[in-house]
C-alpha cells in the first residue's frame, strides 16, 4: 500500500510506504514545501530529501539525501513534528493493518 499525505502545518510532503510481507514496517519519502517550490523535486520519492522507516518498537531510522542543507531553526523544530507525525502514522496504520490480519 502507498498513499501520499500532506502536513500543511509543518510544510512537509510525506509519502507513506507499507509492504503487506512485511506489515510491522512502515517505510516514507518527505519532501519540505521550500524544496517543492525551489523546483527540488517532482513527484519521484528518490529525489526527496527526507528517507527512513519506522520498524518493530517504533524505531525510526532516517537519512537526508545529500546531507548538506540550510538548517534553520523552524526547519529543526519542523523535523521535530515529522518526527511525531511519522510514529503516529505508524501507530495507526501498522495496528490497523495488523488487527485486520
């Protein structure tokens, strides 16, 4: 299953990945507004900035294409609420997929 969400409030593009061999892993591609707007990115997840999973006990793993970017601090405190809408969106996709398993 793959679905696309968009955080208005925090300005990110976040595109969810779940495998139904693998349903306790949720994997997404984030992608912040500015770099949609600066003509960063279509619509290939590969070229977002943001990667990662989350996995059993809620372990998020996360990697930045390229590495280098302009951290501010509103970006810093957004990559904070990913964070949290990540899990949540873990927590209620991953529970849901597997109660109806």
């Amino acid at each position: 299953m793959e679905y696309l969400k968009e955080y208005c409030g925090i300005d990110f593009k976040v595109y969810f990945f779940l495998n139904r061999f693998d349903p306790v892993r949720l994997s997404f591609a984030a992608q912040p507004y500015e770099r949609i707007e600066d003509g960063g990115t279509g619509e290939d997840t590969k070229d977002y900035l943001v990667y990662g999973m989350v996995d059993k006990g809620e372990t998020l793993q996360v990697g930045f294409k390229g590495f280098s970017m302009n951290m501010t601090e509103s970006f810093h405190n957004r990559l904070g609420l990913l964070y949290e809408a990540i899990l949540k969106e873990y927590r209620t996709v991953v529970m849901k997929y597997q109660e109806g398993c």
